[in-house]
C-alpha cells in the first residue's frame, strides 16, 4: 500500500513538473505574442500582422489534435498557410519540450466537458458526426444538392440548418429545408471514442409535404488507425406516425491527406421491402491546415448507382482563404 501511494505521488511530482516546464516554455516562447495570460494580448513593443489567437479560450484550444497544434509549432504558420508571424521552434527546442509547451497551452481551457480534436473523425456521407462542429457544407448527390450550415454552441451543443434542390424534371427545383440539433452526451479521450443525441425536424416545404421527424443516435471510435462511426436512426411522419428506422455504419483509415471509407446504410421501413446501400468514398484535406475538405464517392444499392460529393469549410479553424 505505502508502494501504490509513493508511485502516486512521483506520478502527480512528475506532472506537475511538466506542467510547470511548459509554463516556463510558454512565457520564453509565445508570451510576447499571446500575452502572459495566453488572451492575444502581444506586449506593447510586438508588432504583428495578424491578431494572434486566444489560446486560453476553450472553443480555440480544444477543436483540433494535439499533433496539429505540434506540428504548427516545430514547422510555425507558413507550414500550415498561417501567419508569418507564428514562427517555427522545430530547431530552437526538442520534440519533448514543443509537446510540453501544447500541452500546457491546451491546459489552459479550465471547463470541463470539451470534445478533444482527438475525436473530431473525418465527416463521411450519411453517419452525422458525433463531434460539434462549425462547418459550411456544400453537396450534390445526383441531381440533388444540399447547402448545410453547422453552428456550435458552447461545449457540446450544436444546431443546423439544411436547405435542398433537386434540378430534375420537376419543375420545383426547391427540395425542401431541414432543422437539427445535436447534443454531444458522452465522449472519452482515452477510449477516443464520443457518442451524441440529436433531432431533425423538416417542415411541409417545397417538395416536402407533411412535417417529418428524425431522432437519432451518432457515435464514433478510433482504434488501430481505423475510424468508426455510426447512427440510428427513426423516422415520423405527421398523419402516418413511425415510419421505420435507418442503421448506418462506415469505417475509414487515414493514409496522408487521404481517408477512404466505406458506409453501408441498412433501411428498415414500417412497412416495404428492406434496402441495404453502399457508399464507397473518399475524404481529402484540401487546404494544408486541413479546414478545408471534400469527398468524392458512389451510392450503390438497388437503384441505378450515382456520384456523390461534398466540400466544407471549417469557419471555426480559419478564414476561407487562409491555411492554404
């Protein structure tokens, strides 16, 4: 027993002495430029171009991974289409030291119940991701096309608003609109794994006819490489009551800027046939700091195969033409 609490103690000496290293790596380093207190605030005899980031500011330090925030570090923002004025610590210190230092930057966020960027998974077709986010998605699946908007709000809340068309031989080419909020319930850094509740709601507009209601469940998990994200859905409609669930499952591996995946979508009406379709695909990081993305891929089922395709812009990262 006196052995468990002795190897506790070193355990707690040891991290608080990293902790303390990285304050002190902290204040020689970036304190000129993010200020003492990690606000923004340069000292009075600093000049810089860009506003320098709020580092202490939970929403700025906890959306992307560690190895990014390294990585903007050891190479300094020209590696990642950043400011010039981020410079780069690659020489000036070692690996161990430029992972302290973030560490000790990503500390700063004192509330609890953020999402690590750890578990912000590669967006795929049809599984809803499970991490908050502020995106801009713009999608053409067929003949159909989806404009999305995603706005977090706080730590784990995050709403959505979906607006389609659909130019084909209809002459109606306004599709519809949907509402969406998702609530992140359960994540864990260590299990890298996250797992979130949320609502559709699509009002009677332009090809919708009646109001319709989707509840659903989303959860992703990375384990050896390999990503995995799922949802379940159920589906309401105003005047018909359930009209049946939907179980979709996708997988992906990182290799470079790339991450293929494959999706397949199990749907399980009230009454009909069932249907099993496949989404073969392919995530790219578009823009060096990685805000920037796009999928390119297929819907293969029972119905004649068509492409599908997505680009988003992570507004939360960076502006749209910087990072590139």
């Amino acid at each position: 027993m006196q052995r468990t609490i002795t190897l506790v103690a070193c355990a707690a000496l040891w991290a608080s002495s990293l902790g303390a290293q990285g304050d002190s790596l902290y204040v020689a380093w970036c304190s000129a430029c993010h200020g003492k207190d990690a606000r923004g605030t340069p000292a009075a005899s600093t000049r810089l171009a860009v506003q320098p980031a709020d580092l202490a500011s939970c929403s700025a330090s906890t959306p992307e991974t560690e190895d990014q925030w390294v990585g903007i570090v050891t190479r300094g923002g020209a590696a990642y289409g950043l400011s010039l004025d981020m410079p780069a610590y690659g020489e000036a210190g070692t690996a161990e030291q430029i992972r302290m230092v973030v560490r000790y930057v990503r500390s700063l966020c004192r509330e609890h119940g953020w999402p690590p960027g750890e578990l912000n998974f590669p967006r795929a077709f049809l599984v809803e991701k499970a991490f908050p986010e502020n995106e801009l998605v713009m999608v053409a699946r067929g003949t159909q096309q989806q404009l999305i908007f995603e706005h977090r709000i706080g730590r784990r809340l995050q709403y959505e608003l979906e607006g389609r068309t659909a130019f084909d031989s209809v002459h109606r080419p306004f599709d519809g609109a949907t509402l969406a909020l998702k609530y992140n319930v359960w994540h864990s850094a260590r299990l890298r794994s996250l797992a979130t509740l949320g609502l559709e709601a699509t009002p009677p507009l332009g090809r919708q006819s009646v109001w319709e209601l989707e509840p659903f469940l989303s959860a992703g998990v990375q384990r050896a490489g390999f990503v995995m994200q799922g949802q379940v859905v159920a589906g309401w409609e105003n005047g018909a009551g359930f009209t049946g669930t939907s179980s979709r499952l996708g997988i992906g591996h990182e290799a470079g800027r790339f991450v293929p995946m494959l999706e397949a979508a199990w749907e399980m009406p009230r009454t009909g046939a069932h249907q099993l379709t496949f989404y073969p695909q392919v995530w790219i990081r578009l823009s060096r700091l990685g805000h920037v993305a796009g999928s390119l891929g297929a819907e293969v089922g029972d119905r004649p195969a068509q492409l599908i395709a997505f680009v988003l812009w992570d507004f939360g990262d960076a502006p749209l033409l910087r990072g590139w």
